[in-house]
C-alpha cells in the first residue's frame, strides 16, 4: 500500500520521480507529493488526487535537483487531501520524509514531541516519523558532521517507532544523501551507473536499473553520490547482495490494451505456460518442482497442511484445500491470515504451513507466517515477486513465475497460484500413495489447461453481451459446488471489488438455507456447474432459482444441453478433470466482472478505497 519512489544521481530527478510514481499508482492512488532539497530549503509539491494531478502542478515548477523523494498515498491515517499527503517535512523545514506503512505508537510520540516544541500541520502518523528524526538530529549539538548526525538521527528514531515502514528521509544539511530503512513494508534499491532509485516496488526501476538490493526488515541503506552502505538500525553494519530483477520493463506495459487488468487476463494462456513450463515433465510423467525438492521427506511425512493467505489468494487457498485432502490424503484446514496469529492455533508435530501472497510482502500473511514458525511449522511460500519478504523468509517454497501484476484486481496471479498448489498436492501425492498411471493424468490435463483458457478467452465478446444486459443490477449470487464453491467466492470478489456490485458467493446448497430469500426477477445467478461428481446436485438448485423467477448466468462443460434447457445464458468451457476445472471456470467470471467495471464506467486498474499491496493491518 503507498508508492514510495526516490532518486540520486546525474539526471534531474522531478521526471523520473513522476515516471515511477506512475508506475505504483496501483499501490495507491488517494494523493500525491514530490520532495527536493533547492538552495538549503525543501521544495515541496503534492495534491489530493491521481499523479495526473501532480504532474499537471509541476508542470509551472522549475525542479532541477538531482536528488528527490516522492510517493502516492493509500490513507490510512488522516483523509486523503492536499495536507495528508507525502512528503511530510518537520516543524525546522530541515527534514522530509516519505512513509508506507503505521506507526501504531504515534500517538504518544506527537504528545512528547508536542512537549519538545514540534509542531504538527497534518492529521497523518507519518509527519511524526518526520519530527522525530528532526528532534534526534538537532539534539546532537556535539556532532559537527552533518552527515553522521543524519545517519544517527534516524536510527534514533527508527527504535522509538512501533509499527511498521518503508521510510526515506533527505535533509538540507546533506542535500546529495538519501536514507531510507524497512520493517514490514518493502523497500528496494535500484543501483544503475552512477545513479540510484529506490523506491517500494521493482516496477519503479526496472527502466533504469536491473540490479537491485532488497532490504530487510530493520535494515537501511544510506546513499551519497559516491556509492550505497547498508546497515541496521542497531549501526550493524552487512554487506548486501545485489539481486537481478527478473521481468522486463515490456512486462509492465499495457502492450495495446485499455486496461492492465484485460492484458492479464487475456496472457493467461501464455502466464500459466510460464509457470508449468519445466516443472511438468509429459514424457516421463513427472512434476520438478526445485524450490521444494530438498524437503521431499518432511513433506511426505507429513501430518496436515495448514494454509493462510488474504482475499483473493485465500480462494486459491480453499481450492487447495480439497486438492491436498483429495490427491494427498492430508488433513487441511485454510485460515484468514489476518485471523490467524490472533487466536491460539494448533500447530502439531508434521505441520506443513503455506502461505499465499502474490507480492509477497502482504502484512497479514508475514505475521501468520511468524506465528506458525515460532510454534514450529516447516513453512512453504507461495508468492509471484522474487526476494519479497516471504520468499526470504519460509523454509522453501515454490514462485509463481506469471510476471509482474499490476491489475489491482488479482487475475492471472489467481491461475498461477491454483497451478502451482495442484502441482505441489499431486507432487506430495505421487510419493504417498498416487499411482503412476492416474498421476500421469493429471501432468497431461494440468498441461493442457493454457490452451483451454485461450479458448475460453475467445468468448470475451459474448460475456460482454451478458454483462451489457445486467450490469445495472445491484445484487448478485454466484453459487458452486466444491471444487466450484471456492471459484463462486472468487467470481463475487472480482465483481465487487472493481464494479461496486454487491455480490455474494455461497456453496449451492446454502442457498436454502437462507439466501433464497433475496431472489427475484431482478438478481442474476451465476451458477458454476460444470461436469462433476456434483453436476446433478447443482442442476437441481438451478432449478430452485429459476422456479423463483431468478436469472441464470451459468458456467458449464462444452455440450451441457441440460444446462441450456434450465439457464438464461450458458458460458462454456471445455472438458477436463474436475480436480482442475477452477483454472478454467474462473475465466469467464474475470471476464465477466471486468466488462461490467467498464460498463459501468469504472477505473478497473485503480478499484475506489483498493492498493494493490497491503502491507498495514
């Protein structure tokens, strides 16, 4: 959540501050600020609203500092206007500073500070990161070297903080350095030739540099125009390994389409190749899986399999849950992350924790991560960015490899995860109890899926039909049956998040129990039914919702004449495996919750009150 972008080197630095703020707005988009250091004072400019705005106000500036800090906001303390937005300067007008993150003690660090005489002009946490460097730096009357007082003052200040942070600080004393420091929200230094960029995501760099240092948590880098020192905010220094970021800036672009969100769901085919691709082996029958292979025994032994995981990745997480219990006999049970360090889990010997989180720094899932570590889980991690926080810090695990998302909605990240959980299970199956033969036939259907998706994909024009005739309705019920229940809350997500259409996903049976109440001849029904051990059940329900005058919009299998018989409009998809089809009934309803968003008049990249990355509680 927030953007942070900073430079340091021999451009002017306003445009590609901009440009990499551009390049997060999907991390938050509620305001934006840019922050230099111009003849011994800091030039501040930001505004409520999207970076349009900004560059709009710079565009009358004269800025030729080659050094600046700038970040776009995702309020969390204080509403998003002109006032709260970064960068935040102290009452001395010396120190600025750009923030992710909360500081959950803020409130008695600004009485103390209001006691030493700081003065506040907003209603953020952040400014209170911003004096408190200020105070540390100023009561070091002793130190004559303003570029140790800096370095002190904010590792003072960093150990005062409770909370979180992405954090870096420029100051007029020094104006060719810049500070910045981590715990829990991500922070990455970009070293290009004679140049740096940090800034909160890799998207912000890839076009200058593809070198780059991920810092930890509690760590922080102190950057001069003559090179980068890395230490801890205890003054430890270590010696920091420069990582390849592995995308391109092509990757990051909308390649001809109108929104991010449609180019990653129409690359799906191509995304979910990348993420099978050397991992299944058709020949032979095999599944490769190098990220886990050294702890093949203790997954085999293994007693349960405990998952945690936020939103979207949590529905992938639940589909896992019936392929772990099917193919791997494994007892498992799914956990919001945000629940689960908060009650006392059980946590047995042979305890196999996954944890899912597309960026890999999502703050919920981290502290679920912990939990489980500390109560002696052997932990797996499931992410897309490589040298995120969970990456680095579970026992093993497994990437996604479907290329950067920036989409807020999550799409091809979703199929990835499903891929990459389906080949984790068989793989723990096949040295269980799987035969060779059925494993083999999951490796070809699993391998088959990418070009199934691309048929389905074919069908967008249609389901923009659909979307068209019902996209003014303002509730919505998406119903499946196991496998398909996890993809009925998936699909009512998708809508939600990005048309403001309230939705619901239940298991078909519940509908009974309750929710058939709501249907009228206003509320549309989408019903995941295709070919199954479940298929006559859920025609059955259909049955009950059309008997009330509901509308149904169904997914089903290619030929399903029963479905059309009984359904307002059928989707179809082709035939596969039931253990598999949620990568392939997903589909139609990302499609579907995307046309309705554009429908509907709605940004789709940049859902109201959504970031992409949440890394505060």
């Amino acid at each position: 959540m927030c953007g942070i972008v900073a430079y340091l080197g021999n451009k002017e630095a306003c445009p590609i501050l901009v440009e990499g703020l551009k390049r997060l707005e999907y991390r938050g988009y509620d305001s934006s600020g840019v922050a230099f250091v111009n003849d011994a004072a800091v030039d501040v400019v930001k505004t409520k609203g999207r970076i349009s705005v900004l560059e709009e106000k710079l565009k009358d500036k004269s800025l030729t500092s080659s050094l600046g800090i700038a970040h776009t906001r995702w309020a969390t303390h204080g509403v998003p206007n002109t006032t709260n937005a970064h960068p935040h300067v102290d009452h001395t007008g010396k120190i600025a500073i750009v923030h992710n993150g909360i500081i959950e003690n803020f409130s008695t660090l600004k009485k103390w500070l209001t006691k030493k005489g700081c003065t506040f002009t907003s209603d953020t946490d952040s400014e209170v990161a911003a004096n408190l460097i200020s105070l540390f730096y100023n009561e070091q009357t002793e130190e004559k070297d303003n570029a140790l007082r800096f370095e002190k003052a904010m590792r003072l200040a960093l150990n005062k903080v409770v909370g979180t942070y992405g954090i870096v600080a420029i100051c007029t004393d020094v104006p060719d350095t810049l500070i910045a420091a981590r715990k829990g929200s991500p922070m990455v230094l970009g070293v290009g030739d004679g140049e740096y960029v940090l800034a909160s995501d890799a998207a912000a760099i890839v076009q200058h540099t593809t070198q780059a240092v991920y810092l930890g948590d509690n760590e922080m880098v102190i950057i001069t125009p003559g090179g980068y020192k890395t230490l801890t905010i205890d003054n430890v220094p270590f010696e920091a390994k420069i990582e390849q970021i592995e995308y391109s800036l092509d990757e990051i672009e909308l390649a001809g389409h109108e929104h991010y969100m449609s180019k990653e769901i129409f690359e799906q085919p191509e995304t979910l190749k990348a993420a099978l691709s050397g991992r299944l082996n058709i020949t032979d029958g095999q599944i490769h899986l190098g990220g886990i292979k050294d702890l093949s025994r203790e997954l085999v032994r293994a007693r349960r399999v405990n998952i945690t995981a936020c939103g979207t990745a949590w529905h992938a997480g639940l589909v896992a849950e019936y392929l772990f219990e099917e193919f791997a006999q494994l007892p498992t049970e799914v956990d919001y992350a945000s629940e689960f360090r908060y009650r006392n889990p059980i946590i047995e010997e042979g305890t196999i924790q996954i944890v899912i989180s597309q960026s890999g720094e999502t703050i919920d899932t981290l502290a679920a991560l912990r939990e489980a570590k500390d109560r002696g889980a052997l932990s797996l991690g499931i992410v897309n960015s490589v040298g995120s926080t969970i990456a680095r810090e579970t026992d093993a695990g497994v990437y996604l490899h479907v290329g950067p998302e920036i989409g807020v909605a999550s799409t091809k990240a979703f199929t990835g995860q499903l891929a990459v959980l389906s080949m984790i299970a068989l793989y723990i199956a096949r040295r269980r109890h799987m035969s060779q033969q059925r494993f083999s036939q999951y490796v070809e259907a699993l391998n088959e899926i990418p070009d199934k998706i691309g048929e389905i994909l074919k069908q967008s024009e249609a389901i923009k039909e659909i979307a068209k005739k019902y996209c003014d309705r303002e509730n919505w019920l998406f119903l499946g049956r196991g496998y398909q229940f996890p993809v009925a809350l998936e699909g009512a997500l998708k809508l939600k998040e990005i048309s403001y259409i309230h939705a619901e996903g239940l298991p078909a049976a519940e509908m009974k129990h309750g929710p058939i109440a709501l249907i009228t001849e206003e509320m549309p029904v989408v019903f995941l039914a295709p070919k199954g051990t479940q298929y006559d059940k859920a025609l059955g329900n259909a049955e009950e919702v059309k008997a009330r005058g509901g509308i149904i919009l169904a997914v089903a299998t290619e030929g399903d004449d029963r479905m059309k018989e009984i359904a307002d409009h059928v989707i179809s998809i082709p035939d596969t495996l039931e253990e598999l089809q949620p990568l392939l009934t997903v589909i139609p309803l990302q499609l579907l919750a995307y046309h309705a968003a554009v429908l509907r008049g709605h940004d789709v990249d940049k859902p109201r009150n959504l970031a992409k990355s949440v890394t505060v509680e």
